[in-house]
C-alpha cells in the first residue's frame, strides 16, 4: 500500500494570498524570514487579511536561511507563549520549514530534534494547530510537501524531516510573491525544482499518482525556467505553479541521491565562509548523477523518456541519457550556475578557484560521502552507492569529472 498526501486546499493564482481571509480560528502566528515579506509588503497584507477573519496575530521575524535547530526551539517556545491555532507561514523555503518544525515542537513539548528526524515516526499533530503555507520562492514547495530541512551546525549536517503529518492544512501559491524574486534566486530554486521532479520520476517510490504531475513539471521547468530568469514574468508566474506540481510528486515518491550530496555537503564546510546553496548544489550534481544511476536499466529508460519528454532526440535509451545530461548542463549555463563544487564562488558564480579548497574537501570526503549514503533520500534512489561509489561521485561533482562507473 501506498499513500498520497497532499494539503486539503490549494490556492493558486494571482492574488491568492487573500485566502488567509477565509481560515477559521483566533489566534494567527505569522513566521517569517529575514525581511523580504515585510519589504515587499506581503507581510502587511497577510496580517490584514487574517486580522479580516477575526484573528489576533503575532509575529515571529527573522528566521534565517538554512534554518537551525536553535531558532526552531525559539520559535516553538513563542508559541507555547502565544498558543496560537494557526501558524501561518511565509516566505521561502527556510522560514516555512522552520516553521514546520516549531510546530511539531509546539504540539509536543518532549519531542527532541532527534525524535523529529525519525523517518515518517511523529505523533499526531493538529491537536493546537494547523498549518497554512505560503511561498514566495520557486522551488521547494514546501508549501505541499511532507518535509522540511533543519540545520544542526554543530555538525555541519542539514536534516530532513519527514512525515505525512507535516503537508501543510492550507497552501497558498501565489504568484505574485515569486516576481520579486532576485535573478540568482530565481535560478537556485528553479533548478532545485528540476531536480525534484526528475529524481521524482526515477524514484523507487514512484508510482501512478506522482508520475503525471513530474513529467509536466519537469516539461514547464524546461520551458519556463530560463525565460523567467531573463525576466519574463508571465514564464515566473509558471514556475511558481511548476515548482509545487514537482514538490506535489517528491512529496509522495521522495528523492534520491542528488538530495542526499547536497544535504550533505550544503553545510559541510561552513568553517569556511563556504555555504553551497541548495539549488545551485543540485544543479551540479544532477548531472553526475544521472550518469551513475543510468546503469540501473530501468532508470535508464525512465530517463531516456524524460528526454523524450523534453523532445531533446536520441535514436538509443543512451543517447537520450547522454541529450539529457547535455541538457540540463546548458541550463546551468544558461542560469550562470558553474558546473561543480571547484568553480564554485563565493557569490554562487563560476569562478577559477572557488571556495571549497581542494584538501579540505578531499580530507572530509570520506565522512561527508558516509553522511550522504544515510541520509532518508539515499532510500528512494535507484541504484544504491557504496562508499567507495559516493566518494568517486563526490569527486567528479568536486571536478566536473566524467561518470563511468
Ligand atoms: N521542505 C522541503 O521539501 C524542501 C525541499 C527543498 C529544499 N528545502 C530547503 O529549503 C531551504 C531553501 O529555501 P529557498 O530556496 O526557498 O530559499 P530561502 O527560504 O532560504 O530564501 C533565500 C533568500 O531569499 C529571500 N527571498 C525569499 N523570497 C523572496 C522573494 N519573493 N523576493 C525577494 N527575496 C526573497 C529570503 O529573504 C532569503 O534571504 C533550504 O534549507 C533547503 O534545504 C526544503
Ligand atoms: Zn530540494
């Protein structure tokens, strides 16, 4: 048996945001990160309209990108303070997932981080709260999904969370949110939806119902993604649609390895001043990746006909793979996101020598491929690495070395 969740409403379209007003409740928590939703105004209105509903509204600000376990445990504690019944969240990824993880904490006190992190193992939620997501990036849809993604720094180590109990009540995508996304924004995330809906389709967990909705998001992303980077808002405005059609599959099929390298290597060396961004991470290794587990013969065709998906040619299941990767490489030309970890800048741009130096990463290697190899997206992917794989894997994401193995 397998199951599907997804949030009991979606409102989509521009505009949307004033769904809020129809939440039934009395107490709003609105979570937000560092600033762009009250900058931009978002935050105002959506106050505006919870306040509209009858609600009293409090505030938690500031949640950081990436977010930690420490700013989870303050934000649960705000909320044990306010008690509210709906906690509300907006932004991108990070504040809403933050957000999710406060929740659980909220509705149960004893739940340490640990408790969390055990795979689809969390008590039952909604006892104090439900939960309305709104975004405003275009890549994680965490908006629909059953994860979110905690930083222990202590460790270096980000962590998902993952359980059908945290897909949001209420999702709201709005598209209006996502136009006053920055350019290297727009790509991160845009490539970050990419890869969910492509290591989605290829997924063990994969079935009819997630099937569908990866191979349109995977066919808007093509279409729409460069073009909303350029700056065509209507191309934006799909992307934010496209996005939450990949997160509706991943949240149901789960991920694979590409999920497991960034998850691993994102924080890995920020003793450094060295964060990989999650999108860009993505888009580096995805290629990799596809080239390791097209040996699997049944990924191979599931890839082969992603690229027939994309009407990229081919005459053989090989030649499709090798189009696809060819693909999604000049993609991240396209969107000025280097092609591994050594070009990686400071700025996020291909530079000569990024910011990963050389014998740092090869000495922490050994310990990050372990790392990557138990992360909860490893499960799903079609071809299992060992440790001796995910460090040459590592290495060519590293290099930008060919996979022939
Ligand atoms: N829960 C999931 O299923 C899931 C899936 C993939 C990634 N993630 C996690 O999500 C996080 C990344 O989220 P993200 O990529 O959405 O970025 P983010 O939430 O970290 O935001 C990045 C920056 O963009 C700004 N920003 C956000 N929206 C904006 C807008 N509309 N206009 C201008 N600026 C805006 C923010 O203020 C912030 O400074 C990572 O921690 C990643 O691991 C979660
Ligand atoms: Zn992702």
């Amino acid at each position: 048996m397998q199951r599907f969740t997804l949030p009991r409403d979606l409102y989509h379209g521009k505009g949307a945001l004033e769904a809020l007003k129809t939440l039934k409740g009395k107490k709003a928590m609105i979570c937000v990160g560092g600033g762009s939703m009250k900058r931009l105004g978002f935050l105002a209105k959506a106050e505006e309209y919870l306040k509209e509903a009858g609600m009293e509204v409090q505030l938690f600000e500031g949640i950081e990108p990436d977010p930690s376990v420490t700013t989870v445990m303050r934000g649960a504690k705000a909320m044990e303070e306010f008690e509210p019944d709906w906690i509300v969240a907006m932004g991108g990824g990070s504040p809403i997932d933050a957000a999710k993880a406060m929740w659980i904490k909220y509705e149960h006190p004893e739940c340490t981080f640990e408790d969390m992190c055990k795979v689809f193992a969390l008590p039952e939620l909604r006892k104090k709260a439900h939960f309305c997501a709104v975004s405003s990036t275009s890549g994680t849809a965490t908006e629909v999904t059953c994860f979110s993604i905690i930083t222990d720094y202590d460790k270096g180590i980000k962590y998902p969370i993952a359980d059908f109990g945290i897909a949001p009540d209420v999702a709201i995508v709005d598209p209006n949110l996502a136009e006053t996304m920055p350019q290297k924004l727009t790509a991160h995330t845009g490539m970050d939806a990419m890869t969910h809906a492509i290591e989605a389709y290829v997924s063990t967990a994969h079935c009819n119902y997630t099937d569908p909705v990866a191979i349109w998001a995977i066919r808007m992303i093509q279409r729409d993604l460069v073009n909303s980077y350029n700056g065509d808002m209507t191309a934006r405005d799909n992307m934010h649609d496209a996005q939450c059609l990949a997160g509706q599959a991943f949240s149901n099929a789960s991920l694979g390895i590409v999920h497991s390298m960034a998850h691993k290597t994102g924080a890995a060396f920020a003793d450094y001043g060295a964060h990989i961004i999650h999108g860009a991470a993505n888009a580096m290794y995805l290629p990799k990746v596809i080239a390791f587990n097209a040996k699997d013969p049944e990924a191979k065709s599931r890839y082969a006909f992603i690229a027939d998906e994309m009407k990229l040619g081919g005459n053989t299941e090989d030649e499709k793979v090798a189009n696809l990767i060819a693909k999604l490489r000049s993609m991240n030309d396209a969107l000025n996101i280097p092609h591994c970890i050594k070009h990686y800048g400071k700025d996020s741009y291909p530079t000569e020598q990024g910011f990963v130096p050389e014998d740092v990463f090869l000495e922490r290697l050994p310990e990050i491929a372990k790392n990557a190899i138990g992360d909860a997206c490893t499960l799903t992917n079609p071809r299992k690495p060992s440790q001796e794989e995910m460090e040459k894997l590592l290495k060519a994401c590293y290099y930008d070395t060919e996979v022939d193995f």
